[in-house]
C-alpha cells in the first residue's frame, strides 16, 4: 500500500517536471499578443460541442471574434494558441504564416505536452518549419498536421516514441 502509494507521488512529481517547460515558458511571458484581425483557429480547427467540422468557419465568429466568447465551448476554452503566448514570430500571426501551433491537451494523463503545428494552407508549414526546429531542439514534441499527407512528429526521438504511443492510445482524432 504505502509503495504503491509512494509511487503514485513519484509520478506525480515526475509529470510535473516533465510539463514544467513549456509551462515555465509560457507563465513567463507576461505580456501576451492580441489576436486583431486573425480568426485562424476558429475556422481551421473542429469544436465537437457545437458540431463544427474542422476548415468550415465556426457560425459563430463575427467581425470582432466570438459572439458568444463567454460562454464558448470548453474545447475553445482550452485551446492554447503558441503565438498569442509570444513563443513564436510577431510577424507568424496564424492568419499570415498559414499554421496554427497549439498546445494540445495540457491536462491529460500523459506527463507531457504536445505541440500541434495545422497546416491552414498547402505548403505553409515550410514558412514556420525553422522555429518549430528550433522548438523542437529545446526538447518540445511537435505533431505537424499537413494537408493531404500522414502525421509526422518531430522532437526527441526518445520522446517522439513516447508521443506515438499516447496519440495512438488517448487520442485517435486531434481535432
Ligand atoms: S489562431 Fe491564435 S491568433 Fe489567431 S485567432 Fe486563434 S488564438 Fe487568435
Ligand atoms: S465558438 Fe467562438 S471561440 Fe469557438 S470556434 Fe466558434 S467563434 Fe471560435
């Protein structure tokens, strides 16, 4: 009882460590960017609580963002945009680079986090590919969805195992 318990704390503490990262990464930019004109993610991205099919613009955008902001569904709620966090390029606004990067489920059972690079227009991952690289070489794991072609992810091959295996477990569909 005790070691099993013992364990379960060991885990815990080596989840924390493992999420610590990003999430350091993240708390420490203060400042954050402000959508303006992009509404990228609301139109790229599936949102299952109101059936909105991923690439179709979500009826509920209007031209100051979400009408219904407040009470958005808890995919929306969720959903962690990597440049309104100031971790990529000002000028890789998601509405210009043509990729949106999110941080996909940061509170799941699995210790880690996964970066999620979608392809909005074909061939636009190209624009973006030398700061995902570099994200990448800092030790983060990045699924790179591209139009028309198989997932591919990129990071620390030990950790990129790892991703694999929870992908295919935990999440069979990204949305
Ligand atoms: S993709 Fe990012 S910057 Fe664009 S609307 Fe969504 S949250 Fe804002
Ligand atoms: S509900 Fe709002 S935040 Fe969610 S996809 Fe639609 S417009 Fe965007």
């Amino acid at each position: 009882m005790g070691a099993a318990r013992n364990e379960r704390r060991l885990d815990r503490k080596a989840k924390k460590k493992r999420t610590s990262k990003i999430q350091k990464q993240i708390d420490a930019n203060i400042v954050k960017n402000e959508c303006g004109e992009c509404q990228a993610c609301c139109t790229l991205l599936g949102v299952p609580e109101i059936d909105k099919a991923p690439g179709t613009k979500c009826a509920n955008l209007c031209d100051k963002g979400c009408s219904t902001y407040d009470i958005r569904p808890k995919s929306c709620r969720d959903f962690v945009c990597l440049w309104t966090m100031c971790m990529l390029p000002l000028g890789d606004r998601p509405d210009k680079s043509g990729v949106v990067v999110d941080l996909s489920h940061p509170d799941s059972e699995y210790g880690r986090q996964i970066l999620v690079a979608r392809e909005a227009r074909d061939g636009a991952l190209e624009n973006i590919m030398g700061i995902l690289q570099q994200l990448a070489s800092e030790g983060h794991v990045i699924l790179l969805i591209k139009q028309g072609e198989p997932r591919r992810l990129i990071g620390p091959e030990h950790l990129v195992k790892e991703a694999w295996e929870f992908i295919r477990k935990k999440l069979p569909t990204i949305r």
